[in-house]
C-alpha cells in the first residue's frame, strides 16, 4: 500500500514517469515532436484562445490552432490546463554563483573598475543546482549580469538549458554600467550629503574621461588604425558603434535624472535597470523613452519615509507614467520567484495582463529577443510552460516546461529531496 | 468631603498605574467578512466582536453597544494576526558575539519602539513577533515576544508580558567562524558547538546545587552561611534545565539537530523549537517526537554552504511528518508579506489552505508558547485580526487593516505615507538605502575570518 | 645680621619643605609678576543676582576665598582692592556637573598574550569603577581656563575612560591652578552604555547583564564582608576592588552618575535603577520629555546635555519644492524645535535639572543656553541650572550655588544681563581668585573660532586584529583643508600614504576618509572625532567592518597655516 503511495506521487510530480522509467533512473530533456492537445493557450500577444493545441517540431513553436494533429507527436493532454511563454527573468545571477558565502563560488564580480570585457556568459555553469530548480516555476529565460565597478562586464541572456554556454545563449549581449549612485550602501554608510555627491560628481567625470576614450579608441579603429591592444576600450568601442547597448543599473530618483541628462548627448542604445525609485521619476524616463528592467519586487522601501508599499507599486506607476516596465528578480538561487514578484506587481497597480506582459514580451522587445521569445506565435522557439492554472499564484502547479522544443525534466534537487524523505526509510525506528 | 479622597485617591492611583506600561485596548466590531478561524473552520458572512481587546464574539448579525467602531467587511477575509516566530525588528543590537554563550543577555533591555520595520511588519498582517538574539553564539541570549503596538515610545508597551521566557541557540556556520575562526576561541567546529552547550548545561547544574545548599542553610536561624557567587549566564542556563525557557534554535544540518535533540534528551529539556532547519526535513520523524517543532523558510537556500542541501518541500515534509512547522522571515523585508511565503507550501508540497496558514498562525504560537492567546479566532483569545482583500494565500492578496488587542495600527487606506515615529534634527537629506533585505542575524559581528574575507550577512 | 639672615633661612626652608601655600602671609618673589597683590576686594554697587530672589543693586565683600558681605553701602576693608560695580551684572558661578575639561584619556591597558576575549580581566573589559578621575586630571590643562570664561567655576570631573565604568568622579574648582582645587572626590560612580569592542561585554545587552551581575555580586561581597566580621570560622571574603567600588552605591552614600546618549539610554539607566534601587544622576539627557513621569518616580537627578544639534533646517529655503520635500522638512525643523524646547519642558513639569559641558565647545555653551531661553525656559530656570540646582546635586550648596555671607567666593561678572544676546563675560572670581577676559564690545558672542587642527599628527588605533599606528598630515589652505594619511600596507613590508578624502570640519570635530586596497578590494576608512589643543580622539569606521578607536597628538613644532 505504501509503494503504491510513493508510485502516485511520483506520478504526479513527474508525468514523464508513465513512460515506464525506474525510480532513481536519471531523466533527461527531450527533443521531437510533441502536440500539446486542447489547452487555453495564453499568447500575450493575440490574446487567450481556448481549446487550442500547440505543435512543437524541430525546437520551434510548428503550429496552433483546433484539431491539430502528428502522427509521430508525442502527445500530451491539455485539457484544462494552460500554455504560456516561458518566463524571462532580465537580471539576476543565476548560473554565476552557487553558494553566495563561499567566495570561490562567485564569479560576478572581477577585480577592476572598468571592465566591460568580461564575458558573464563564459563564467555561467551549466549544470548550477539552482537551474533545475529555477526552471521547473516556468522561468525559462534569464540575463545574467556582472557586477561591481563602473562598468562591470558583459551580460548575456541565457536559456535555462543546456550543457554548454554557447547551447544556453539565447541572443543578447550588453554591456553593464553602474551609475554613480547617491545612495548608502547600507546603514553603516555614514558620509555626509556633501560628500556623497562629491563623490558622485567625481565619478561621473572618470566616466566621462573613459567614454571620451572610448570614443577615441573606435573612430580610430574604424579608420583602421593599427591601434595597442586595449581589449576594455575594444569592448566599450562596440557600445559606442550600437553593436551592444548599455545597461545602465541606477536606483536613487536624482541619479536616474543624472543618468538621463548623461545620456542626452549619447547615440547609445540605453536601457535603465534597477529603477527603484522610477516612480518618482517616471514622467522623466518616459519622456526620455528608456526602457526600464526594475525588481526586485519583493524589496524594503529605499527610504524610512516611503510608504510601505514603495517597491511593490513602482512598476505600476511607471506603466501608467507611459514606461517600457520588465520585472527581474535580480537574485541567484531564487530566479524562480519571478512569477510572484509579477504578481505582487499585479496585485499592487499594474494589472495581470501588464505584470504577465513585463515578464515575458516586454523583456523580450527590450532586449531583441522577440523574434523568437516572449509569446506563444508560430515560428517562435518552443519555450514555454503548461500550468493548471495562474503561474502567478503558489497554488498553481507547473506541469511541464519546454526548453527550445526540449522537454525539460521537471525534477531537480529539491524534488528529489521531498521524494526521499517525505515518509523516511528507515523512520524513527530503525 | 469623603467623595473628594475617594477621588483624590483614585486620580493618584491613575497616575501610579500610569508609570506602568499602559496596553491600549480597543472594542470592535467586524462585519460579514469570511473568517478563517484556523481552529473551527471557515465561516462566511460572519461578524467578529472585539471588547477590550478580547474576542467576545463570532457569530452572524451581531449587534455591538453603541461607541464601538464599526468595520464593514463583506467580501473580505479575516485571519488571526500573523506571527513570526524568528525576527530581529524593533533591537536597536542583535548580538552579543563577545562569547559564545551569553544566556544572561536580555532583548527586552534593547528593544526599539522607532522601528519603522514594526509598521512595515502590520502592513503584511503581522501583529506577533520574536524579537531574537541573534546567530552569532552557540547559546544566545532571552529573545522577547513583541506585539507591534506601533506608536508608542515606550519600549515597554511592545513586549507582551504575557509570553512565557524564550531564548535563542544557535548551531553550525555561524557560532564556529564568529569565535573559532574569528576569534580562535571554542566552538571552531560543530564537535565545539556540542562541548560549549553540554559544558554551560553542566556548569549551570553545579552552580544550581552550590546555590541551593547555600538556600538551605542561610534558612536556619542564625545561620552564617556565606552567599555563592552570582552568575546570570549559569542561573539562566539552570532556568532551561527547570524547563521555564522554550529554547529556539538557530540551525540547519540535520546531524546537528540531531546533536541538539541529544543533548536536551540527555539533560532532560522537552521545551525546544528548531530554527531556519533548512535538513529538518531529513529528521522529521526525531523532531515530531522529541520536539516543539520547526520555524522554517519558505524557500530560501544555497546562500551558505550548510544550506546547500535543502529542498523547498521541507515545511510541507514536516507538516506531513506530524511535526508543529511555522514559517518565519528573520528578514524585515520578508516579514512583509509571511502570507505569500505561507502560501508556497501550496505549490512546494500542495499542503491545504488550513495547513497553509496554521503555519503562520496557530502553530508559531504554540511554538512561543502563546497558543492560548493568540494564532487563532476564538472567543477569549486576544484581538489580533487582519482584513484581507483576496484571501490570503493568493499572490493577489493585500492586507486592508491590521489590529492588534482591538486597536487598530494599520489602514491602508487611512495611514500617511511617512510613518517615521522620531526624525533626526539635523538629517537634511533622507538617506537612500539600497537594500532589498534587512538580514539581521549576523548583525553587529566583526566579520573576519581567517583571511580576512568579507562573509555575506545570515 | 645674622639673626636676620637664619630666620629668613628658616623661613625658605619652611616654604621649601612644604608644597602647599595656604596663608597669604607667606610672602614670595614672583619673578613673573602675576601674583595678585591681595585677595581681599571690594565691589561696589552692582547688579548682583544672589539667587535668593531677585536683582539688587548691593556691595560684596570677598576675603580669605569667601564672600564675607554682601549688602548695601558695605564697609570696605582696609587691605581690599575696590572694584566699581555700576555696569557690572553678578551671578553665583556656575557649576558643571558633568564635564571633562583637563582629564585625560588614560592610556589603554596592554592586552596579556593570552586574553580571551568571552572572558577578559575587568581593567581590559572597561570596568574599572575604583579608578580616580583625578589621577588623569592637569588643573594646568588650557581647556579649563576655556571653561572658565564662560563662567563656570567649579566642574563635577568626568573620567575619561573606555568602557562601561570608567571610573568615579570628582569635584574641583577651576581655580588658581597653584592653589588646592579640590572640593570632593569618589563623589560618584560615572557610568555609560559603551563597550569595548571585540571584548565581553561587547554592547549595551551584554553591558546590562554585566551590570545586573555587577550589582548583585557586591551585595552579597558585602554581606559576606559584614558576615565575616562579626563571625569566627568563616572563609575569608576575597578581596575585589570593582566589586567594592559598587559598596558607596549599595548603602546610597554615592549616586551613579549615568551618562545617556538618547532617551532609549535613559530608559534603560531608569530601568537599572528600578531594578536596584540606587541613587542616580543622568546626565547628557537631551530628549525624553516622556520620562518625566518615571524620572520623579525614581527621585533621579537630572543634568541636560548644553549641546544642541546644528541648525540646518530653519535657514534652508525651498523654492517650488514638492510636498513630501516640504512635509519632510517641515518634520526636521520640528525635531530641532524640540530640542531647543527640552530644558522648558523640564521645567513645566516640575523637575529641577543642571548643565553638562561634556561633548560641547566652550564658546557655543552660553550661547545655546539662551537659545534655551529663547524657546521657552525661564532665565530664573537657567540660572538656578547652572548654580543652586548643580550645588544641590553636588551636596555642595552649603559652600556654593548662592551668593551668600560664608559661602565660597565664586562669581560671574558679566556686561549685560546674563541672557541678552551680546552680553560677555568679563570678570570671573573663582575661590577667591579674579580672572579678567577681554571683551569685544558688541560683538555677537558664539561666534566659532579658527581651528588649529593643521599639522602633523601621530595616530594610534585599535583594531581586534592588534593596534596600528601612523602619522596625519592636516594643511589648511585657502579653499579649505587637506592631508594625508600613512598606514601599515595589508599586503605587508612598510607604510602606504593616502589623501584625506571629503573632509569635514565644524567646531572641534574633524572628519575625512581615505581608501585603502585589501586584496584587490577598495575599503573605505572614515575617521571622525574631536579634537582640543593638540589631542584628537575620535573613531575609525572601515566600511562594513565596524568602528574602532582612533586617538592622535600633535607632533611638537608642527602648527603649520598656509
């Protein structure tokens, strides 16, 4: 009777167990062709359709629509449940740490102020602990961004399968800059008002001064100058040229006011993150037509004086202030909150339909990446996950997720855990 | 004349008593709300009666006397005031981390009533805490059980007297770098962490016996007999062999609770809650038998090692298991919103809407001992409500009015935007703060290792 | 002639064998010409405030360092040296009852090899309650005479110690300084809410629990003392200086004198004493109108700290600013007017206080006190502040805090009425002794003087890791000040010098940072403190890691002002 149990649990955690696997077998991601049959397919493009089903071929979306049918699909029955595009989470550093307190494990963060070189992409581990377990919550997509320093490195959005980086990349690149922030860095941080705007002004003429290089460095480059090997002022070359945009990561209202006066001057493409006080500003940074990637959500107010709810309504009000809003995380280990930052989101001024947007085709466009992410279209990668409900809400279950047309393993750690251990053997006595 | 002492007396007896903590307490009336009494069901279309601070009454078409404050709340929820059993709100310092015990050390002796994290805290529904200690020593010092009255400037009217004696342990990563590799003092490793504790639990027993044969004797007539020495530390180690502490213990691998288990079964201590236990899971049979159960995460893991090997599932595991689980934040960011963290055992475990949120209700307060006060929707048990639009396990649930014994500390609609209590004189500029979470249990710790690393706070 | 020659011989050899000059009538050289010629004067019709009622026009006698008249048309001694009252205003001299002028910093104890730092001995922990403040005390020390300008006459001394008893008090005349000063001494137990970092107890819990075990520890120290007193046979009690320093306290001979930094401190010191029972002074209170109520209840003394916070708010002007900016504004001036409000609300309700000097410029002391006046305390209320009410405090008012026949010659001369603005202190008599201070006419009075910070100083600090040391090099030029800084590299072999970064000076106090590289991380190092003459003591903040303390001395001959 107790076998029976743990077969049924198994049997709904992981579906792919009626394909007659052993317990403990590993299971793999898995590629073909799958027909996803009568499920409410939310696009976030066209609408919500019902009853629809969805053929996955060949890594692509093949086609939607009523009575589809494959002979050699595999198929998987829908009814009742509900297909949306994988979630993209555009910060955090999933993937570039595994156990933040052990300093080995880091690899964010590299020693110099400008080094917009470094390639977050090369440092990513494929096979992080945490990817499985950030995955299996519909988060499919994440941008993994360096940090520290004035210009920190590159990011590179990644998909969440794979077994190399290059089999992980998912087709952008920026380079990261942190704005001179006004900020404190903690309750510690006890200089003067003066002095940190001293220090800020300081900082934003080091910029100037390296921007001025770099500027230097690509006409001259273009003009085919044999130039010394200077692999930062390369790199900075390409943000100056529009090959790579600028992610500008600015939280404080005056800085964010910095920043857009800093990029008034600039052909840059430029795209604001962090953001924590953009409500404050949010007329400004629309009129400046930046887009915005600002979380986490879940967050303390920046000031004492804020109301209670400052982080959960800002995207909201910098939607309705005429804003391009995507919503991050901005963690390592729990990426997979995404879907609840959106919510809180939501539920705090900016709507279902607009959180759900921010988190998926919003992302996308702002980054390039829409061609093939972001919503449920023929012709778009299959990245995507069937839930039997709102991946918004704790109660709702994710069912199963597609990588790129793969079938993910909708185990990891922490499921395996919960399958050892919710009835221990032996129990207390041996 | 006689009228004019009575009254004199009275009005001196006012002002006596008025040097003591005075506690508001308010009358209420709550109408045709869902009530979720975590102990007797659901009840739609109910009314809660509140008088002085107590529930008086739950029932359909209750009429109050006149005076009491009326709260329409058709369509709405209302739950017990949540609790969390493990915070570090409201202290202006969290460690002692001179030595690795300090159980002579009392939070009630730090506690901040300027908090703003205190109103953030009711704004989430929160209306009970744990005032604790914090992690940076094996034995820690006596946490205190916090109602957030905030408000007042009176530190006092915080505390809730009522609340039996707690006290904080703590195992594992953080007493081994605080003292043996920071300081090069025992505990180094989680053999010293076991040694510490037996060594301050035998001491204690010595020093119990020295004190009562000195009790003994100095109670004969024309006695001599010469006092001990007094020692706090070992006095209050004793209280905790006596069984009048509930010790909460900060700890997460499942070979130390597994220690800690030991020792208590060895010197006889039945009152122990295990704290964060990110492996209880692993030991969930042990802990429902020999234990007052876990406060645990929702779903935070992998931000050190000894947290590497932890599952989600473990709050739903335990419950599954028999064991009394509650879910704390020790973040005065995650404090906000405990009902969204309640409402991932759903999703990580499909626990039930009941088993949801008596983690956050009804089985914290028996874990403070509090549970015949407070966690749940009775007559009798005090007035700690919170009204939700949306029920509180859904992502889309916003707390409307938070109370506390009847008195009303939270409005969303009502309540200014700067809830500061004390602004400095001089502070021109507010600072700008860029933290996402309050980590506090390694607050206030030199942070060096060894090699001089700087270590993330938890 | 020779009789004449062995007397005066005698006479020498007398005043050579005895280092105290009481009697006037031991005549001596002064080659410097700065003895006074007698200590017998007469002032004529002055506006004297007595603080027994109000003001009259009358005479004071002074001799042998008492007043020995005051009164109408007074007979002038033979041997007194007249001084015309008419423009002159005369107050009782003020009394500081908590401050640190001239006490020294004692050294810091050498850490033994082996501390264990859960467990250390009490003189490194900063509980050492039987040290004297006057074994750190030079009554030449120019920051008295500072002090005395501004009236005040006799001060309560504070010792100057970490840690969470430094030591206990004492009260000394600033007087003559080859004259004997000393009025009372262990007259209090000074305590504080401060700790020793890295060492047990290490903050303010582990600094109550200490205290609870402190106290109660020398209860039962001296029940077993008294046991074995009056019994054979007994073992005999050990001798524990800390412990009996605590005894004065216990039989309530001495009060605690506890100094509290906000009204969170305050009610925590109240709570001690609730607890114990003991007689307590607070000083440095600077909020807590609250604890009014609890503060009579416990029959606790009160001393306000003289310092107010700096006006920032009410000149700052917003033009078209938004209305949370306004609001938040709004609410900073509020919390300043309340400060200034503090000593009237005391006094509303009923409850007698005195002055502290402590962690307050002397030139800014009169003047915050009529700011005081200004918001709402009685001038009737000041003065009783800073003379009979201090007295009291002291058990002193039987020899001073009045203007009285038999009472101790202290006096304030003044310009103008004490609490108008502009009104200078111009004469200043102390046990006797005149001091005369030039004044400026109308100048405003408060006005800050230029700081001699610049110069090169020799740094000591104290890390848990050990202690460091190096040099600072402070330059003032036409835009403001510069430096630098050397420190031990942490990459080892020999020093690094840094530039002072963002410095900030205002009054006494000086700050700056500097970035040091550890490890291919920058750390920010702030040092802020306060510096008198040629000692600064201050703090070292290292981002993120805590605060450490940071003392200096000038070098000698190194005053530079380009």
């Amino acid at each position: 009777m107790k076998n029976i149990k743990i077969y049924l649990f198994l049997f709904l955690i992981l579906p792919i167990m009626s394909y007659g696997q052993i317990e403990g077998e590993v299971i793999k991601p898995r590629g073909g062709k799958f027909l996803l049959q009568n499920a409410t397919v939310v696009t976030v493009t066209n609408g919500t359709i019902k009853n629809t089903t969805v053929l996955i071929n060949k890594g692509k979306i093949e086609a939607l629509g009523e009575n589809l049918a494959d002979a050699e699909a595999t198929v998987i029955d829908c009814s009742g449940l509900f297909i949306y595009p994988g979630m993209i989470d555009a910060g955090n550093r999933l993937g570039l740490v595994e156990v933040n307190s052990v300093a080995e494990t880091q690899d964010f963060s590299e020693v110099g102020e400008v080094s917009p070189n470094m390639q977050a992409l090369t440092a990513v581990n494929p096979n992080s602990v945490a990817i499985p377990v950030t995955r299996v919550s519909g988060v499919t997509t994440s941008l993994a961004m360096p940090s520290g320093g004035i210009f920190p490195g590159t990011a590179a959005l990644i998909n969440l399968n794979g077994y190399t980086p290059d089999q992980m990349y998912a087709g952008f690149k920026g380079v990261v800059m942190n704005f001179p922030s006004s900020a404190r860095r903690g309750s510690y941080d006890r200089r003067s008002d003066e002095d940190i705007k001293k220090e800020a002004e300081k900082a934003i003429k080091n910029i100037n001064e390296i921007w001025q290089k770099a500027i230097t460095y690509h006409r001259l480059d273009s003009a085919k100058a044999a130039l010394e090997y200077y692999p930062e002022m390369a790199q900075m070359a390409k943000v100056i040229s529009g090959e790579l945009p600028l992610l500008i990561e600015v939280n404080a209202a005056s800085d964010i006011q910095a920043a857009i006066k800093w990029l008034e001057d600039k052909k840059v493409r430029a795209i604001l993150t962090g953001v924590s006080e953009g409500w404050r500003v949010a007329d400004e940074i629309a009129v400046a037509d930046l887009p915005v990637i600002t979380g986490p959500v879940l967050a303390l107010p920046n000031r004492q004086s804020d109301r209670y709810d400052a982080a959960y309504t800002n995207p909201g009000k910098m939607l309705k202030a005429g804003v391009k809003v995507a919503i991050r995380t901005d963690d390592a280990e729990n990426v997979r909150n995404l879907p609840f930052n959106a919510g809180f989101a939501s539920a705090y001024g900016m709507g279902k339909e607009e959180a759900l947007r921010a988190v998926t085709i919003v992302p996308a466009e702002i980054l390039g990446v829409d061609g093939h992410l972001g919503s449920i279209e023929q012709g778009k990668s299959a990245t995507l996950f069937i839930s039997d409900g709102d991946p918004f809400e704790t109660k709702t279950q994710i069912m199963h997720v597609f990588i790129d047309g793969y079938q993910i393993p909708m185990t990891n750690r922490h499921v395996r855990l919960y399958q050892e251990f919710l009835e221990r053997s032996p129990g207390l006595e041996k | 004349m006689k009228n004019l002492i009575y009254i004199i007396t009275a009005l001196l007896l006012l002002n006596l008593n008025s040097l003591q903590a005075q506690v508001k307490k308010g009358n209420l009336l709550i109408k045709n709300a869902t009530v979720l009494t975590i102990t007797n069901g659901i009840q739609e279309d109910t009314d809660i009666l509140v008088e002085n601070g107590l529930i008086k009454q739950i029932g359909k078409g209750i009429t109050a006397p006149s005076n009491t404050p009326v709260v329409e709340a058709s369509g709405k929820y209302v739950m017990p005031g949540i609790i969390d059993a493990h915070s570090h709100v409201a202290l202006s310092v969290v460690n002692e981390a001179s030595s690795p015990i300090t159980a002579e050390v009392y939070m009630g002796d730090v506690v901040n009533p300027f908090d703003i994290g205190l109103y953030r805290a009711l704004a989430g529904g929160v209306t009970v805490s744990n005032a604790m200690h914090g992690s940076a020593n094996a034995i820690g010092g006596r946490n205190v059980t916090l109602k957030h009255r905030y408000g007042t400037l009176n530190p006092e009217e915080l505390i809730m007297t009522e609340a039996p004696r707690t006290i904080k342990f703590a195992l594992g990563e953080n007493p081994t770098r605080v003292h043996g590799r920071g300081k090069g003092i025992q505990p180094r490793s989680r053999m010293g962490v076991e040694a510490i504790i037996r060594n301050g639990f035998n001491e204690a027993i010595q020093y119990k016996k020295k004190w009562e044969a000195y009790e003994k004797a100095a109670g004969q007539k024309n006695s001599t007999a010469i006092p001990p020495k007094y020692n706090l530390r070992l006095k209050t180690l004793g209280d905790i062999l006596d069984g009048k502490l509930i010790i909460h213990c900060h700890s997460y691998r499942a070979d130390e609770i597994n220690m800690l288990i030991n020792v208590c079964k060895d010197f006889g201590i039945k009152n122990i809650v295990f704290t964060h236990v990110n492996e209880g899971f692993k030991v969930a049979p042990e802990l429902a038998a020999h234990t007052m159960g876990a406060s645990v995460f929702a779903d935070w893991w992998a931000y050190k090692f000894e947290v590497y090997y932890s599952t989600s599932f473990n709050a739903a595991i335990l419950t599954k298991n028999g064991v009394i689980t509650s879910i704390n934040s020790d973040d005065a960011e995650l404090i906000r919103h405990l009902y969204h963290e309640a409402g991932k055992t759903q999703r990580y475990g499909g626990l039930t809407d009941e088993e949801a949120l008596a983690l956050i209700t009804i089985n914290p307060a028996k874990q403070l001992g509090i549970a015949d006060k407070v966690g749940s929707i009775e007559p009798g048990k005090q007035a700690d409500l919170v009204i939700f639009e949306n029920h509180p396990l859904s992502v889309y649930a916003i707390p409307q009015m938070t109370f506390v014994d009847g008195i009303k500390y939270f409005d969303i609609n009502e309540d200014e935007h700067d809830q500061r209590l004390k602004v400095s004189a001089t502070e021109m500029v507010e600072p700008i703060y860029l933290m996402e979470h309050d980590h506090r249990c390694m607050h206030g710790v030199e942070m060096f290792s060894e090699t001089g690393q700087f270590f993330g706070t938890h | 002639m020779s009789l004449l020659n062995r007397k005066t011989l005698l006479l020498l050899l007398m005043v050579a064998a005895s280092n105290v000059f009481i009697l006037a009538a031991v005549a001596q050289s002064d080659p410097t010409g700065g003895k006074r010629v007698t200590g017998t004067y007469a002032i004529k019709n002055a506006t004297v405030f007595t603080g027994n009622g109000s003001a009259t026009k009358v005479d004071i006698i002074i001799e042998n360092g008492l007043i020995g008249g005051v009164g109408k048309n007074l007979k002038t001694p033979i041997d007194a040296q007249e001084i015309k009252g008419d423009s002159m205003f005369i107050y009782p001299g003020f009394i500081d009852v908590s401050g640190s002028a001239g006490v020294k910093t004692p050294p810091t104890p050498e850490k033994p090899a082996d501390l264990d730092p859960s467990n250390p001995p009490p003189h490194i922990a900063g509980i050492t309650p039987y040290v004297d403040v006057l074994e750190s005390f030079d009554p030449a020390d120019e920051e008295l005479g500072m002090w005395r300008k501004t009236g005040i006459t006799m001060v309560n001394l504070i010792p100057n110690g970490e840690g969470m008893l430094p030591g206990n008090t004492a009260v000394v005349l600033i007087g003559e300084a080859d004259s004997y000063n000393t009025l009372a001494s262990s007259t209090g137990m000074f305590a504080k809410f401060e700790a020793i970092r890295g060492l047990y107890p290490g903050t303010t819990l582990g600094v109550m629990a200490k205290w609870r075990e402190l106290y109660q520890n020398a209860e039962l120290a001296n029940k077993h003392q008294s046991l074995f007193a009056s019994n054979k046979g007994l073992i005999r009690p050990e001798k524990d200086r800390v412990l009996e320093a605590f005894y004065p306290i216990i039989n309530q001979s001495a009060p605690v004198i506890f100094k509290v930094k906000d009204e969170l401190e305050l009610r925590r010191a109240l709570n001690l004493q609730r607890e114990k029972g003991f007689r307590m002074v607070v000083t440095g209170v600077n909020e807590g109108v609250t604890l009014i109520p609890l503060i009579k209840e416990t029959k606790t003394q009160v001393i306000l700290s003289a310092n107010l916070p700096e006006d920032t708010a009410s000149k700052k002007e917003l033009k078209g600013a938004s209305e949370e900016i306004t609001a938040n504004l709004d609410r900073v001036k509020a919390a300043y007017k309340s400060h200034l409000e503090l000593a009237a609300a005391f006094e509303k309700e009923g409850v007698p206080f005195a002055f502290s000097s402590q962690d307050l410029k002397s030139e800014n002391f009169l003047n915050n006190i009529r700011l005081m006046v200004e918001n709402g305390l009685s001038e009737e209320a000041a003065l009783a502040a800073l003379t009979i009410n201090a007295a009291k405090i002291l058990g002193q008012d039987h020899i001073t805090g009045t203007i009285e026949k038999g009472k101790l010659a202290n006096l304030v001369i003044t310009t103008d009425s004490l609490f108008k603005s502009g009104a200078e202190v111009k004469q200043v008599f102390v046990d006797g002794y005149l001091f005369t201070y030039e004044t400026n006419g109308n100048k405003k009075v408060g006005k800050e003087k230029t700081t001699d910070i610049a110069g090169s100083w020799n740094y000591n600090t104290e890390t848990p890791q050990g202690s460091s040391s190096g040099e600072m090099i402070i330059k003032k030029g036409s835009e403001g000040f510069s430096g630098t800084i050397t420190f031990d590299n942490p990459a080892g072999g020999g020093k690094k010098t840094a530039d002072m970064l963002a410095i900030k000076q205002s009054g006494s106090t000086f700050e700056f940072q500097f970035t040091v590289d550890v490890q291919g991380t920058s750390l920010s190092v702030t040092v802020s403190g306060d510096f008198s003459v040629d000692d600064y003591k201050g703090k070292m903040t290292i981002t993120d890691f805590g605060s450490f303390p940071f003392t200096a001395t000038k070098s000698p001959d190194s005053t530079t002002n380009n």
